[in-house]
C-alpha cells in the first residue's frame, strides 16, 4: 500500500473541536497509538502529518518506530495572525516572526515546514476560500527562509492564483491545490512541487446530508479532472487524503484517496507508477536528513 502523504493525527476523522479539545492539557497517548493501529492494519508505513498546535503529532513521531512507520512532521503549521490555520498550528505577524517560528519548529524536530497560504474551501459555495491569500511576495520570502534553513515546505493552499504563487515561489508541495487551472498544471509539471489533491475530503463528504450536495459533487468533479490533467501533463503527484478530517479515518483515509486517483487515472500501471514517483519524491524532500 502507498503512504499517507497529508494527515492530522491531532484530529480523528469525526469532530475537529472535541478531537483537538482531548489534546488541551497534553497529547491523548491513546489516540496516536489507535491512528499509528490503523495505519499498521492497513498496511501503511509512511505517514507524513500537516501538524497541530498541541504537540501531538511531535509525541506521535517519538512512538512511531515501535510501529514500524516512517512518521514525518511539521510539529506546528504556521500561519499568518488572522488568515487561516489557527486550528492546526502557531501564527506569526511579520517574518522576523515567521523565521522564528521555523527555528522553534526545527528545535522541537520538524522534519519540514508547514505554511498555510490560503483558507479552506467553503463546501456550501462553490469557487469560495474561506480566507484571504497571503501576498505572494511574502510566500516567496517564506519558502526561501525555510530553504535557507534546510527544511522542505508543505504548502496549504486553494485557488488558481495562490496556487500558481506557491509554485513559483518554489515550495515542495501544494496540498489540496482546488481550484486549479490550465495555467497552473503548466507550471507544475515544469516546477518540482509536488501536488497532494486531498480529493477524499469532498469525496467523503458527498451524501452525507452535512453540506451543500451539488457544491460537493462539483468540487469532487473539478478535483478529478486537476488530477487527471496533472497526470497528463506529468506533475509530480501523491497521495494524502487530509486523514482526521471529518469524514476522512486514519488509515481508510489513504484508501479512499488511492479511490479518488482510480476514478481519475484508470490505467492501473500509470496510476501506481505516477503514485509511486509522487511518495519517493515526498519521502526523500520531507527530510531534514537529505
Ligand atoms: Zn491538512
């Protein structure tokens, strides 16, 4: 089975607040061995994680060789005050802050950093992100403080134009990437980002009676066809399905991405080789050994 790519072990795939609220005082220890449980029955030994602000996924990377599972973290993702990404990480005002941030984070055994440029998508309107993008100009001094520093960037981000900014601003991933254009395949496929879909998050969503079904069938559409395209025009792409988001369980959640890229990429040997190509590139970037 591939690795999981974009996941959250703060969070529990049900309900993000009383997820998150069980961590308040310290990291539930018996959650993280239930996620590193599920991955193990799945056959899953690469986990990559998105990061949270209460040090969960830190205490999951120093329990996760007695699973045998190759777990890298962010520690924290880090966002602007007052743009998205409150919930998952530490947020910084100006970028003596931001590098300040990357120094604790690398103190504290990042293995990568973790931006967040854009909000989430609204699932009740179609096109919507929930917060503003970052300016482009202080994403580009973003990635190059993080490279400075040895460390890869893993890039939250929506929309064509932020999307299209995170690419030439040279980061290694662009995580979930909705809403992309023609435009932006092209500089994918002629960058080295990375691009990690998450299309499981909508997929999972769908018929669940929790939002707007059409806006959800819409953005699973638009999610199939970026992934399609990006095979195409040959992107580096991987498989992260936001596992702990609603909807989405540790370890299932890789399965049913891995479904998303079936419905996309039918030719079974082309999709595996582009997935594979995708997970060597994310687990030899993802590192703070390379
Ligand atoms: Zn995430």
């Amino acid at each position: 089975m591939f690795g999981e790519c974009h996941a959250h072990f703060a969070m529990d795939g049900v309900n993000y607040k009383q997820a998150m609220a069980r961590h308040k005082d310290a990291p539930d220890e018996a959650h993280i061995r239930a996620c590193f449980e599920a991955y193990r029955a799945h056959d899953i030994t690469f986990v990559r994680d998105g990061g949270d602000k209460y040090g969960v996924s830190r205490l999951a990377k120093r329990i996760a060789p007695e699973y045998g599972i190759d777990y890298r973290t962010p520690i924290f993702a880090i966002h602007r005050r007052g743009c998205y990404g409150s919930i998952v990480g530490r947020a910084f005002d100006d970028l003596r802050g931001y590098a300040e941030l990357v120094d604790e984070a690398i103190r504290q055994g990042a293995d990568f950093i973790k931006i967040m440029t854009t909000g989430l998508m609204d699932f009740n309107e179609f096109g919507r992100i929930t917060h503003i993008d970052l300016d482009p100009a202080e994403v580009r001094e973003m990635v190059h403080i993080a490279h400075e520093k040895g460390c890869a960037v893993m890039s939250h981000t929506n929309g064509a134009r932020a999307v299209l900014a995170a690419i030439e601003a040279g980061v290694d991933s662009v995580e979930h990437g909705n809403y992309i254009d023609e435009e932006c395949i092209a500089a994918l496929a002629e960058s080295r980002t990375c691009f990690v879909p998450t299309a499981a998050v909508a997929h999972n969503l769908m018929g669940r009676g929790l939002y707007d079904e059409a806006v959800l069938a819409r953005i699973w559409e638009a999610s199939r066809q970026a992934i399609a395209r990006a095979a195409e025009a040959g992107c580096l792409l991987a498989l992260g399905s936001d596992a702990g988001a609603v909807c989405v369980p540790h370890g299932q959640g890789a399965c049913d991405e891995y479904a998303c890229f079936e419905a996309a990429i039918p030719d079974a040997a082309a999709r595996d080789a582009i997935l594979s190509r995708g997970e060597t590139f994310i687990r030899t970037t993802f590192s703070r050994m390379t």
